[in-house]
C-alpha cells in the first residue's frame, strides 16, 4: 500500500498534478483525498496520519520477520562466510 500526499491544480474539470506518478500505478484505481491548499493545518493531520499509518505498518513487519536467539548466542562473521 502506498500513501503519499502530492500537490495538483484544477483545471477544465480535471486535477493536473505538479509530479508524474509512478508507472507501476498505470490503470490502478486510486483513492484521492481533496484539500484545498489553504488549509495547512488540515494538510498537516493527514501527513501525520499517512506518516503514522507506515509506521504502524513497519512495526507490524518487523514483529513478523523477528524471532528470539539464545541467551548466549555470539555473532561469529567467520562461521558465517564458511557457509
């Protein structure tokens, strides 16, 4: 899932956005918050939210990739280049 908060114009019935998205989106259906520019503050809740929604997402991964080693485990690079 990708968030991102992108600056665009209106004009002629159509939103015209200041950066090109990226190709991978192509035919995608998106989601589009509007919000007019004279509303930082709003602006500012939403990138908040977006910036805590990553977040949240890394914890949750890292909680799933992660695992316990032993008490008396040791990093040994050698052992590790035999392999």
């Amino acid at each position: 899932m990708m968030n991102r908060v992108l600056q665009a114009t209106y004009h002629d019935g159509s939103l015209v956005l200041d950066e090109k998205l990226d190709a991978a989106l192509e035919g995608k259906k998106l989601k589009i918050v509007v919000i007019q520019d004279s509303a930082p503050a709003q602006l500012q809740d939403i990138e908040q939210s977006v910036s805590e929604s990553r977040k949240q997402l890394f914890l949750k991964q890292i909680r799933h990739y992660s695992f316990k080693l032993p008490e008396n485990y040791q990093f040994d690079r050698e052992e590790l280049y035999e392999r």
